[in-house]
C-alpha cells in the first residue's frame, strides 16, 4: 500500500469514526427524531440511485426523438440514445417503436400486445427468432390496422417476442414500403410508390 493509499484509508477512518460519534449522540438525545432523519436520507440515496439507473428512459420520456411531417414523408429524429423511435397506432392504440433496419418483422413485447387487446397467454409461441440475446420463441399474430404519419396500413403480419424486449420494433417487412435515407442524426421515411 502506497502512502497517498494510506492516508486515504486514514482519513475515511477518521470521518466515519466522526459521522458514528455524531449518530451515537443523537440518537441517544432524540432516538425518533434520528431515527426519522436516517430513514429520510436513506429513501433520497435510494431515489438518487433509482433515478441514476432509470435515466435513459427518464430523458427518452422527457426528450422524446422528434419526428417531423415533410412534403415526402416523415422526417425523425435521434434520441438521446442515438436510435430512432416512433410512434404509431396500432388497432386504434398508440405505442412506441424502435426502428430497426436489422430486424425482419413487426415485433411487439408482451406488454404492447396487451395494450391493443391481445393477450399474450392465449398466443401460441411456437416460432423463433434470432436476437443479441439468442434465440427467442415468437408468436404470429396479424394487426388490424397500423398507422404511421399520413399512411395506414391494414392486415400486417407481426409478432410478439416472449424475450427481455423492452420495446416494440418495426422491421424491415413494414420498413420496405419507404425509402429510408439517413442524414447525421435525421431519418426520413419516405413512402415507396
């Protein structure tokens, strides 16, 4: 051990010797009161820590990528992350969508499928599919309806990822009806003919 190691050690024993001091008095002066204040400081720690793990989606929520209408399409912005979402109606619903050029289809997460009325328990997971986490099982289901900017369409196959996804993508089986083109951190889909 070094000596700056040392008198780091040294004084991180002195100030906790201090801090416990401080906390043995109090308590014995005001046991509810120090009792009351330790918990407070333990909820804001915890709260510091949560909001530090959760603020990517935190920022995603409070930054969303924007996405503008153009006379040939739509353009989108990056968020924060650096990936492009979007939102669209699904049979009537809106949900958020990561798009992924390296996907092959329409895959919502469990907790989208329940939101636009399909229960996911009643679905038959019987395909696969390849992703970073490895393969998960797939359930074919069709949507009603899908509408992104102007354009809907209607009757899309899609599935329902059983996997850790935390959120919906749209692939390249809805993405091929535009001509994506990519300008720094802007995506404009414009729609195929």
């Amino acid at each position: 051990m070094d000596q700056d190691s040392l008198l780091r050690l040294v004084y991180l024993g002195l100030l906790l010797m201090a801090l416990s001091g401080s906390l043995i008095a109090a308590f014995r002066r005001a046991p509810g009161h120090t009792l009351q204040s330790l918990l407070i400081w333990a909820f804001l720690a915890l709260a510091l820590v949560a909001a530090y793990a959760l603020w990517p989606e935190i920022r995603r929520a409070l930054l969303p990528a924007s996405v503008t209408r153009t006379a040939t399409g739509i353009e989108i912005g990056a968020a924060a992350d650096g990936h492009f979402y979007v939102d669209a109606t699904v049979n009537g619903t809106r949900l958020t969508f990561l798009i992924d050029t390296g996907a092959s289809d329409i895959v919502l997460t469990p907790a989208d499928a329940r939101r636009i009325g399909i229960d996911p328990a009643t679905l038959d997971f019987s395909g696969q599919a390849s992703t970073a986490n490895g393969m998960v099982a797939t359930a074919p289901i069709r949507l009603d309806s899908l509408g992104l900017g102007p354009w809907e369409d209607r009757d899309l196959p899609a599935t329902v990822n059983s996997g850790a996804l935390d959120r919906s993508l749209l692939g390249m089986s809805y993405l091929s009806r535009y001509k994506i083109t990519l300008s720094g951190r802007t995506m404009t889909l414009a729609r195929l003919p």
